[in-house]
C-alpha cells in the first residue's frame, strides 16, 4: 500500500502502491502515515520522498469511499496532509504520470514538488460532484493565486508539468528519473527554513479586482450547466481561502464537501464516471460477450460520403493517425468536403506546440481524397455516411462487399435503419456494423455501436476499439429502429408536442427542460437542427399528417394519436433557424436567438379550435414528467428486449449524445432516483387520460422490476432473463 524505503543516503522514500492508478484508500493513507512516521522518528533520515509506484503518483481518494459518507471521514486524508506539512524534516514530492484530487492535494502538503514531464495534474473532484477537499480548495489558491487556482477547481482539468511549473505548482519540471530528481532536490533542501515552504502560513496574493474574478466565474459556471452544484461550491471553497484564516477556511471547505457528497448530484457524477467504464463489457442476447473477442487492427480506413458528418469522421480518423480514403459521388461534393476537412485540420495543427512537426494533410498517403470506388480495395475498415435511404444504402454495400478485401469491416453511420437489412445486401454479414456518429463528429464523444443478427464479436471488438482509437466513448447496441438514442428520443419529441396542442407553449415546455439541466429544450433543439430533417424521413416512410382533413381523427393514425403540427409547419416553410422561422422566429434566416413568436401563437390557437381541442393548463412537474416518464419507459423496453447490455449503456448513451445533464446521471439512474413505483404510477395515470399514446404504456421490464420489489439499478439485469430473447 505504502514502501517505506530507508536507502544509503539521508533521504527516505515513501513509495504509494494501489494498482492501477495508486488511489487513496483508507489502508493507503494509513501506511502513508506509518510511512512518515518512522521517517520522522529515525533521526538518521533528513528529508523525505513521497512517490508512486508504476509511474504514477495517484489518481486521489479512492471514488469508491465516496459511497459512504463515514468511510470518507474515516479516512481522515486532510489531517494527514496537515501532518506532512508540519514535519521538520523537508518533504518533496515526485510526481510521474498522474496527481490527481486528493493525489495532488498530498503534493500541496509537501514542502517541495518535482514533476516529470509528461505527468498531468489537477484537480478534477468537480467532475465528481464535489470539491477538493483534502485542503486542496485553501491550499491551491495560495500557491499559485485566485485567477489559476480557481480555473484548475471549477473545471477540473489536468494541466501537463510544464504549464503547472509556469504557473509555480511545481518547482522542476524533469525529462530523466524524476524520484532521482526529488532526492537531489531534497538534499540541497535539507537544513533550510521549511516555514516559507508551508502554505498554510501564506495569504492567497491579493487582486484588486477579486470580486469581479468570482462574479465571472459564477456567471460562467451558471451558464455552462445550470443547476450543477459543484462549480458553484467550488467557488465559494476558494473564496474562503480568500477571505479566511487557514484553519477557518478549512472548515468552509469540509462544511460545503459534506453538503456536496451527501447530494444525489455527486452520487450521479460518480455513477457516470464508473458507467463509461462498465460500458466496454458489452453482451449480446446470444451469448457473446467482450471476454471473447478480439479487435482487428485497423490500419487504413475509409470513409463514404462527405457531407457533414462524413466530414466530422474524416476528421476524426484523421485526428487519430490513421490514414483515410476519403470518397464521393462527384467533384462539386468532394471539392467542398475537402475544403472543410482541411480547413479543420489545419487551424488545429496551427495551434500545435511550438517544435512538434505538424502532420501533412495534404499527403495522400494520410489523407486522400478521391471519385473513384476501386481506392477502397485495400482498406480494413469503411464508414458509410450517406443519406438515410436504405435503397441507396443496400446499394453502396453491395458494392462494397464485392470491391473491398474480404476482411475488411463494412460500417454504417445510420442513425435508425435496420443493420440486418443493410447487411443483407453483402456477402458478408458477419463484418458489417452500425457506427452512429454524432453531429459533429469530430467534437461528440458518443459513438453507438450497433450489432446485427450475423454481426461477428470480431466486429463489435474491433469497432469498440476503433472508439477508443478516436477518443470516444462506444457503446454497444442492438438492432431496432432508431437504435437506443434515437428511439427514447421519439417519445420525448412526440410527447413536447401533444403538450402544445393541450394548451402549454414551445417556451414554457423549452424553459422545464432547460431548468432541469439540458441545455436546449425540445423545441429551441428542434429549431436548431431543422424541422425538415424529420419531416423529409415522415414523407419517405409516407407519414406526414398535414394532408389529412381537420377533425378529432386526423390526429390519429392506426388507432394511435399523432400530432402533424410539425408537418404544417414545414408546409409553411418553416424549418427552424435556418429559415428564421419554426417554433420560434429569429432575426433572420441562420439565426440563433429565439423568440416568441406571436404567428405562432395564434396559429396554435386556431390550430386547436379546427381540431375542437379543449385546452387547459398545464404545471411544470406534468410537463417533466410527460417529456422525460416516456423516454425512460423506452429505456425499460430496450433492456427488456437485449437491446442494451444494461442500464448504465442507455445512461452513458444520454450523457454523451443527448445532452442529458451529467449531474442527474443519465434517464435510468434518474429512473431509480425517482422510484420505480412512483414511476409507473404516473406512467399508467397519463396512459389511462391518453389511451391512444402507446408510449405511455407502462413497459413489461419496468413492471416486472417494481412487481420484483424495486430492486437497485445494478440488479435490474438479473430480472430481464427471458425477455432479451426477443431481438
Ligand atoms: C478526491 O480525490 C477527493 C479529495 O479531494 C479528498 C476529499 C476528502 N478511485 O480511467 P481508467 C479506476 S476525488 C477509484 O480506465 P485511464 C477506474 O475505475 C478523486 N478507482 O484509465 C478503472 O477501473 P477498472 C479525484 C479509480 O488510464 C481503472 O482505475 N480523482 C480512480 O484512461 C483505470 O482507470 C479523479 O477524479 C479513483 N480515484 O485514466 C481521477 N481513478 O479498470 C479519476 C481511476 O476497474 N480518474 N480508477 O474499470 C481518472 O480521471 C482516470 O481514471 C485516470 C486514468 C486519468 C486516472
């Protein structure tokens, strides 16, 4: 946990080791202190070295504790900081690899720091739902003052060694053995005053406009996520370190931890941290699993279609060393795509750090631009990116499978057709996948990973490697209209605009969404990313709803409500910001800023008297609860079906790709935040007021758990057993 090494020399090392990542649990601490204590207590040793095992310094306190507000006291990692500072003998931290939260929190203890120099530091306990609050909050600001200080804490990032020693984090930045380094450092040191060292005797350098450096980040952190705690608490930690003495500023930064680790938004936080790291042990409803696969390298890659996610992927692959062929249809679209490709790729090699030779893009043999089909002969991995019609689809991997090598993988970047049907135009099943990028798809992280009956583990292993390759976060999915994202997506949209037609408005049901943590609500994102969009696919499938003659039935199709108000806008021409119109108005075409629209407004009214709607109001709990109830009862229906391998899947999905608030941890957490009782209950008393809304029906799985006695979300797997047999 803790090597005490007494060497030759008058130095002792304090070795930190708890694989992977040396995190502070309580038995770690407790042998750091053990570890200390004989250092001090032998008076042969003059200085101390405190570092990690493995390259590593620590990834912090051990987030597991985290579950257990005693475990947390218990562990008592403040008190031991406060102990390594008033040693008399010089401390000096090594810093390789990482130091992180608590991990860095030790080092600001410590009298000196060396730092390797490619070891990241920060503190990213925000991201967690909390603050740094082992001294971290008190003791950063007086190191390196209020502006950094309070950067590095409200946004977690990691900074790399050579940015932490402009800014004085570290005293030397070190290319060789950097423990080497710290005992040098430590034997120069020896005999010095260490009361300059400590500091926790030091003031936070004072700023004659501090005030409004706290009012900016405020205003900052509101706006980035509104609702979020964490920043917000980390503000006024580091303002008590402003303010207060040491030891009062202390017990700000405890009394404010305490608030935030017993919040269900940390719980949320770190639930989302460990679910992007269960999702890579993907299933299938058939037995296969990540145990027994093994990714293909992929050494060239291509991709089918420029337009603007075709585009984003170029540049992702690009991004990730590996060399494209990229392919179009004709010049004028080429030409474009490959005007916006570099463009992209040069502004970031641009920024580049000064002595790193950029990339050529311009060298066919990274990037390479071309008409001309037979150029995929030799790649190992194509992603189709053309429109969503699976005529033109099934036609283009047709050809694919008849022109590529015989392993190379076949992808689709469809965002709801079928897998099995795009796969059964080749002669080769088993290696074509779906690959659903997100717009745009060089800045997504989500990539959703969608299998098909004949889909080999082959396949999956080696797309889910491929996400990593590109830095996203892939999730693995079967195969249904609208995959995961898309299809619990449905009934949310359909549901925004029951809601208007029964009497509530784009702003009031935009302003519930927003307040609960997304950053755009269903109409302002439908405005942004175009009415038309969907209405062209309704056309395609023959489902648009404006030409149907006015009257209670029109609004029905098959026995199941359906709303055309969407539709009878993009007859209008109507498409959203584009055109400056659609739920709202804009100043102009391309325009971001909506408003009320009053044509809108009284359109929806006659809209209502045609069809005999009687309105009435709406509160806001309905409104949540009617967006957000079907959504999830969705997300019970795709883990009932195998769809996806388990809740934190979908939540992963939702945090990535949807905008869902990290904060409330993704829908099926926020599921069992609410209750799975309470949840039905309202699921069945809005089915029983709108029977012709079947995606208010209370789903099978969701039954089934609350029938089960509302089992926790880490059980609700073992209970899906033969319903996942339905794909
Ligand atoms: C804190 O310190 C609070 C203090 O202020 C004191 C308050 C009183 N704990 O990400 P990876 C696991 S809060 C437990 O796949 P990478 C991780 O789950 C803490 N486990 O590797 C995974 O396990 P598995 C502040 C941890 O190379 C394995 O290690 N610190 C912890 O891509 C490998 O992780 C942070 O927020 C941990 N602290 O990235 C840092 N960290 O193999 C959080 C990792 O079973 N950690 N694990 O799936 C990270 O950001 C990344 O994990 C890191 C490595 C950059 C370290």
């Amino acid at each position: 946990m803790a090597q005490y090494v007494r060497g030759p020399s008058a130095v002792a090392i304090i070795r930190l080791r708890n694989p992977p990542v040396n995190a502070l649990s309580f038995t770690v601490i407790e042998a750091l202190e053990d570890g200390l204590k004989r250092a001090t207590a032998d008076p042969s040793v003059k200085a101390v070295v405190i570092c990690g095992e493995n390259g590593k310094f620590s990834a912090g306190v051990d987030i597991h504790t985290f579950s257990s507000a005693e475990e947390t006291r218990r562990a008592g990692l403040p008190a031991f900081i406060s102990v390594i500072e008033s040693t008399e003998k010089p401390v000096v931290a090594a810093i390789e690899g990482i130091a992180l939260g608590g991990g860095l929190e030790v080092t600001l203890g410590c009298h000196y720091r060396v730092a390797h120099v490619q070891a990241r530091l920060g503190l990213p306990e925000v991201t967690l739902g909390l603050l740094p609050a082992a001294q971290g909050s008190q003791r950063l600001p007086r190191l390196i003052g209020l502006p950094a200080a309070l950067d590095m804490i409200t946004t977690g990032k990691h900074i790399p060694a050579a940015e932490a020693l402009k800014l004085g984090l570290v005293d030397e930045v070190v290319e060789g053995d950097t423990v080497e380094a710290a005992i040098r450092l430590a034997n120069k040191v020896i005999g010095q005053p260490l009361a300059p060292r400590r500091l926790s005797l030091r003031t936070v350098p004072s700023l004659p406009n501090a005030d409004a450096v706290f009012s900016q980040a405020l205003a900052r952190v509101k706006k980035q996520a509104p609702g979020y705690m964490a920043p917000e608490f980390c503000i006024r930690a580091v303002r008590a370190a402003m303010e207060l003495p040491f030891a009062e500023g202390l017990l700000k930064e405890r009394e404010l931890f305490t608030v935030l680790l017993t919040s269900g938004q940390a719980r949320a936080l770190q639930y989302a941290f460990f679910a992007e790291r269960a999702v890579d042990k993907w299933t299938t409803p058939w037995g296969t699993s990540w145990k027994s696969a093994s990714p293909q390298p992929i050494r060239r890659a291509a991709v089918l279609g420029l337009g603007t996610m075709g585009q984003g992927i170029v540049i992702s692959l690009a991004r990730a060393n590996i060399p494209v062929v990229a392919l179009e249809q004709d010049q004028e679209h080429l030409d474009k795509g490959r005007k916006a490709v570099v463009a992209v790729l040069e502004r970031e090699a641009s920024k580049m750090k000064k002595g790193t030779r950029a990339p050529d893009f311009h060298d066919p043999a990274r990037l390479q631009f071309t008409l001309d089909f037979k150029a995929l002969r030799d790649v190992d991995l194509v992603i189709e990116a053309v429109f969503e019609n699976m005529a033109l689809k099934k036609e283009i991997f047709r050809k694919l499978s008849e022109i590529c090598k015989p392993s190379a993988f076949l992808c689709s970047n469809t965002s709801a057709l079928s897998i099995d049907e795009i796969a059964s135009a080749t002669r080769r099943p088993e290696q074509v996948i779906g690959t659903h990028f997100f717009a745009p798809a060089h800045i997504m992280r989500l990539l959703e990973i969608i299998y098909g009956r004949q889909t080999s583990p082959t396949t999956i292993a080696t797309a889910v490697r491929l996400a990593k390759t590109l830095k996203k976060v892939g999730v693995v999915v079967g195969n249904c209209h609208g995959f995961v994202g898309n299809r619990m997506m449905f009934p949310y949209g359909e549901q925004a605009v029951f809601l208007l037609e029964e009497g509530s408005t784009p702003e009031a049901v935009d302003k519930v969404i927003e307040d609960f943590g997304f950053k755009v609500g269903p109409f302002r994102m439908s405005d942004l990313s175009g009415l038309d969009v969907g209405w062209s696919s309704r056309k395609e499938q023959g489902l648009t709803g404006a030409s149907v003659p006015p009257g209670t039935p029109a609004r029905q199709r098959g026995g199941r409500r359906y709303s055309p108000l969407p539709d009878i806008l993009c007859e209008k021409g109507r498409f959203g910001q584009k055109t400056g119109q659609g739920w709202y108005q804009y100043e102009k075409a391309g325009g971001r800023t909506p408003k009320p629209d009053p044509w809108f407004h009284n359109f929806l009214a006659e809209y209502r008297a045609t069809h005999h709607i009687k309105t009435r109001f709406i509160d806001q709990e309905e409104i949540l609860e009617r967006c957000l109830f079907p959504l999830i009862n969705e997300g019970f229906k795709i883990l009932g079906e195998g769809i996806a391998s388990g809740p934190e899947h979908i939540d992963v999905i939702y945090l990535n790709g949807y905008g869902w608030p990290r904060h409330v941890g993704g829908p099926m957490l926020y599921a069992s935040t609410v209750g799975l009782p309470r949840l039905l209950e309202k699921l069945q008393k809005y089915s029983e007021a709108h029977p012709d809304v079947p995606s208010l029906q209370p789903s099978a799985f969701l039954r089934k758990l609350v029938a089960v006695g509302n089992p926790p979300l880490k059980e609700w797997m073992s209970y899906a057993g033969q319903q996942r047999n339905k794909l």
